[in-house]
C-alpha cells in the first residue's frame, strides 16, 4: 500500500520522525490538535481538487471563505438576520463567487489563473468593505462547529471527514466527477464526445466555492469571529495539498484521499516544527523542502512503475475489487490501531527545564523582532526553555500554536495576539490546562490572562497627534498611514489619532489609506497620495516602517516642509528621526516589553503573584530626546 501511494509514504516517515523527535507529538491531543488544524486547509482543497482534476486552477477559495464568513456574521450580528438564513446566505455567496469564475472562464475566455485571481482581489476586499476592516463577532449557535462533541472530538474534524467522503462521492459516483476527469484529459477530446463542458466548467468552479464557503465557517467558528483578512494564503495551502496527494495540475488525475493525506503532511509538518522549537524562519524552509521530497516521491514511483494504475482512475478491474477494498480496510484497521496505542501510553515529554511558549503576531516586522530579542535575553538570564512561533499576521495560524504550546505542557504561554478576540478559544483551552496565560501588547478577550504587559496604542496615538499638530502650529493638512486593516494596532492607534486631532480644529486630516505595516507599501501609496494632495504639511503613520515610506516618498520635502510621525521606536526609525527625515517616534520599548512578559510569565509558572496589568511607558521621542532611546 505504501509503495502504490508515495504521499501516504511521505505522511508515515514524517509520523514516524516527528515520534521520534518528539514526546509530546505522538499522543491523543496532539493528533486532535493535527486534524483540527489540518481541517479549513483540507476542506479547500477538496474544492480545489474538482478545479485540478479539469485541469483549471482557483486561486481566490481563501478570498471567497473569508467574504463567506463575513457576509455570516454580518447578516446575523448587524442586520438581525436569521441564523439559518445567514448560513445560507454564506453558502450561496460562495457558489455565487465560483460562479463568476466559472462564466469568466468558459464564455470570456479568461484564463484561470486570470480570472481567480481577479476574483481573490475581490473577495477579499468586499469582505473589507462589509466588514469596514474590523472583526465581527460569530453567532454563538454557529460558533458550535469549532467546539468539541463530548469533550474531546472536534467537530472541525467531523466536517473535514464528511466533505472528504462528499468529494470522493462526486468524484467517483457522480456525472460530473466523471466529466471532470474527461475535461481534464482532454477537453477537446470532452466536447466531441457531447459534454457541454462550459456548463460542466461552471459547476466545477461553483463547488469549489462552495467548500471555500464551508472552510470559510469552519474557520471563523473556531476563531469566534468573522475575520476579514482570514485565510490569507491558504489557496496556496490548499493547491499544494492537492499536488501533494497525487494530482497532476495537467488535469485528469487527483483523488479524494490523496489531497486528505496533502493536507496532513502540511498539519504533521507545522505542528512538528512547533514542537520541536524550529525556528519560524526556518519552518518555511523546512516545509518547501519537504513539499518538493514528497512530490519528487510520488513521480519516483510512478516512473518505476510500482502502482498499476493511475492516481485518478475511478476503478482498477472489476475483478480485483473486493481484494484491494479489503487490503485498504485491513491496513487502515492496523494503522488506527499502532496510533492509537503509542498515543495511549505516550503521556508527553517530562523536560525539568521549565518551557515557556510565545507566539508573536509577526516577526515581519523590527518592533516584534525587538520584542523576541528582549523576551529571549530575559529567557536565557533565568534559564528557562524559550520557544518563538511567528504567526504571520494569521489569527488561525496562532490559534493553531497556542493548542501546540497546550499539548507540550508549557509551564506558561506569552500570546502577543494577531486578534484579541480570535485567540480567546485557545488561551482558553490553555486555561483548561492550568497553563498561565501572559498578553503582551495587545489584550485576550474571553479568557483568562494572569497579566496584561503593554503599552497604551491609544494614548500613544493621542500623543503623536499632539506632537504633530504642536509642530505644524496647529493648521495644516495631513494625511494617516494606516496599519494592517483588522488588527487590534492599527485600531487602536488610529482611534487615539483621531481623538486627539480633534483637538486641533485647524488640522484637516485630507486622506486615510492602508499601508499594511510595511515600508514599501508605505512608500507607493505615499508617492499616490501626494498627487491628489501636494500641499499636504504632516504625515502621521501608525508604524515606523509606513513612516521610513512615506519620507521615502517626500524625499527633500521630508523634514523640512513636511512633518511626518511613526509609531514603534524601532532602530531604523530613531536613526530617522535623529537624522530630521521623521519628526517623531511614539517610542514602546518593545525589547523591555519581551523582557517583562517573560519576567511575569516565570513568576506565573512558579505560582507567584503578578500585576494584573503591567504598563510598558510610551514616549514621544524627537531630535532632542533621540540620544535616551537609543
């Protein structure tokens, strides 16, 4: 069975190494935590394998499950709408995208590739629209598909099970399945045969959809919240699953199982890293690799011939059937049975050294960078075992380390949340595991945190207006940079902007654009901005990197006739700022807010008393203060 199926070769060596590797994986949490998190990726791209098999490509099922979500929680919070309407109005929102792209690409001859991606762009930002670029809140009833049954099976994991088992039906059972395959082998060879395979083309494209739809619940019930910039990525996730598990992106080949078994060599993979504290630079690389090793493996096979038949055959000969049905029953039996007794008697590691966790929003950023540095020296001065995650600005990906962190037994976990309201469920499980829970600069809701360590976004965005309108004399045009639409940052520190320039009637604030955090998007929508608004007088950003952008942009102006303000005190920005480029930095001390968090969390761990909350001091620093911070 293992040589006939190279994916499933590569799932058992990556069990089995990460057994080895590690005490903590091989035991029943943990492969609950492997299957939850393996479910949204999984459900995708069992959609996403309908459009492979006919030789398409859906590049937007990660835009259309976030909008999906959003349209859910939308409609049943903000307009009153019934549950099981708002569910169906998720449902159809999703076959309706797919839809779209079905017409695009059958009657407006738009490639794929073109048309999904289209489609990934406006998904994506409708969900920004309806959503206004906040979480919203999930209906508690729907909210249910990301608990439990009985206390320790997820029903995350029961959805996965029954899409797979509804895409094997279709794929195998059904007309279109088997127009799928002919549409992929040869769509020519298709349309003389007498499928209308235009109209086969826009059912492939409205069921993946509607899985994207069902992922898109999925997701956002296991975070509690409808998030509009969720799922960011996942369709490369999801495609890479399906190639994983034996389909060819030629068309024609692919199967239910295969893309199952994609999907949790990614799970295995991510969840092992975490245990094994790799770092979260490395774990891209290490899963690159092993994406490539597990395709290679799969073409090695087929080259020397040891499956007798194609990966997307329906059947294989009436006669061998029973046999092979009986062979798979049998080694399924087996190997459920050698899981489940290791996971039984494996109680996890026993280290003495006490093991903290802590999982940061984003290392692509220096002010959490700074925040690591300062959280890792502390570690290392009362020799503590530190883990580091990175969870990309993905509040599922962090989710998905807290339940990690909670499997190994942390004797604390430090959360610096992509949302506050999306980490509640984890922080709760850890809750449940008598695991101290530490936020650094930003809140936990819905669970209990031993303390609070951070700064104050708002007052800090109070104080760069106050800056910035004491410079310009108090009249003036400026214009906001503003964070990563959704995140708790870029809310707070704009909210205390906005407070605090009303203060100063004379200031007009003439334009409002996302720049996402990052310096070069900083620069481009600066340099667009200033062609609407040449006579702008001050910038405010709500980071340093958005701020090092915008002067970018201004270039000599930079300084001289525009003032322009950041937020962070990162190393870059203070150096601007003793160089006159930028004005202003609301300075956070994120190495001495990494440091405290970690200090707390020790004393969590050893039961000791800690501050509810703990304030990390924000200043204004500017040219005469500048020499202090650095």
């Amino acid at each position: 069975m293992l040589l006939d199926n190279g994916a499933l070769s590569a799932l058992v060596v990556l069990v089995v190494a990460m057994s080895l590797l590690s005490g903590d994986f091989l035991t029943t949490q943990n492969l609950l935590n492997v299957g939850v998190q393996a479910a949204v990726t999984a459900i995708l791209a069992f959609g996403v394998t309908f459009v492979i098999v006919a030789a398409g490509i859906d590049l937007s099922v990660g835009s259309v499950a976030a909008l999906s979500a959003t349209v859910l929680a939308w409609s049943a919070t903000k307009e009153g709408v019934p549950v099981w309407i708002a569910v169906l109005l998720a449902v159809a929102t999703g076959i309706a995208c797919g839809f779209v792209n079905g017409v695009l690409i059958s009657y407006g001859k738009l490639p794929p590739f073109i048309a999904t991606l289209a489609m990934l762009s406006i998904g994506r930002g409708l969900s920004l629209v309806i959503s206004q670029g906040s979480p919203i809140a999930f209906p508690e009833s729907v909210s249910k598909v990301g608990d439990t049954l009985g206390g320790w099976l997820p029903v995350p994991v029961i959805v996965m099970v029954a899409m797979g088992l509804l895409t094997a039906l279709i794929l195998s059972r059904t007309y279109i399945g088997r127009s799928m395959y002919a549409i992929g082998g040869n769509e020519e060879a298709a349309r003389l045969s007498g499928l209308r395979v235009k109209r086969q083309k826009i059912i492939i494209y409205a069921l993946s959809g509607l899985f994207a739809a069902v992922a898109g619940i999925v997701l956002a019930s296991r975070l509690v919240s409808a998030q509009p910039q969720a799922a960011q990525g996942y369709e490369l996730d999801a495609i890479a699953a399906v190639v994983i598990g034996g389909a060819s992106l030629a068309g024609g080949v692919g199967k239910a199982s295969g893309t199952l078994i994609g999907a949790l060599i990614l799970a295995v993979l991510r969840n092992g890293l975490n245990l094994l504290s790799v770092s979260a630079f490395w774990q891209q690389v290490v899963i690159g690799v092993v994406i490539a090793l597990a395709v290679l493996l799969d073409s090695l096979r087929r080259r020397a011939g040891a499956g007798s038949s194609a990966v997307g055959s329906t059947s294989s000969g009436s006669g061998r059937k029973g046999p092979q049905a009986l062979k798979y029953t049998i080694a399924a039996v087996v190997a459920a049975a050698v899981i489940a007794a290791v996971s039984v008697f494996n109680t996890g590691s026993s280290g003495a050294s006490t093991k903290i966790g802590l999982s940061l929003s984003t290392l692509n950023n220096p002010f959490f960078v700074q925040m690591k540095e300062g959280a890792q020296a502390e570690a290392k001065k009362a020799g503590v075992d530190l883990t580091v995650t990175d969870a990309q600005n993905d509040a599922s990906q962090q989710a998905n380390q807290l339940q990690n962190f909670t499997s190994e037994s942390m004797k604390a976990v430090i959360v610096n949340p992509v949302d506050s309201d999306a980490v509640g469920p984890a922080a709760r499980a850890a809750n449940k595991a008598d695991i101290p829970v530490i936020a650094a600069d930003r809140g936990v809701n819905k669970a209990d945190v031993a303390t609070l360590v951070a700064s104050d976004n708002v007052a800090g965005g109070k104080q760069a207006a106050k800056a910035l309108a004491d410079k310009l004399g108090g009249k003036g045009e400026v214009v906001v940079l503003q964070g990563t639409a959704g995140t708790s940052a870029s809310r707070e520190r704009g909210q205390g902007f906005a407070e605090g320039i009303k203060a100063f009637p004379g200031i007009k604030v003439v334009a409002k654009q996302p720049a996402d955090f990052d310096r070069t998007k900083g620069l481009d929508v600066m340099t667009n901005l200033l062609q609407g608004n040449p006579g702008v007088d001050g910038v405010f950003a709500e980071n340093d990197e958005m701020a090092l952008g915008a002067a970018k942009a201004l270039g000599d102006k930079a300084g001289k006739s525009v003032s322009v303000v950041g937020f962070d005190g990162t190393p870059d920005g203070l150096k601007a700022v003793e160089a006159g480029t930028l004005y202003a930095s609301v300075a956070q001390q994120p190495a001495e807010l990494g440091r405290i968090a970690v200090r707390n969390a020790i004393r969590a761990a050893d039961d000791k008393k800690v501050a509810a909350v703990v304030k990390v001091p924000v200043k204004v620093v500017t040219e005469k203060n500048v020499a202090r911070f650095k």
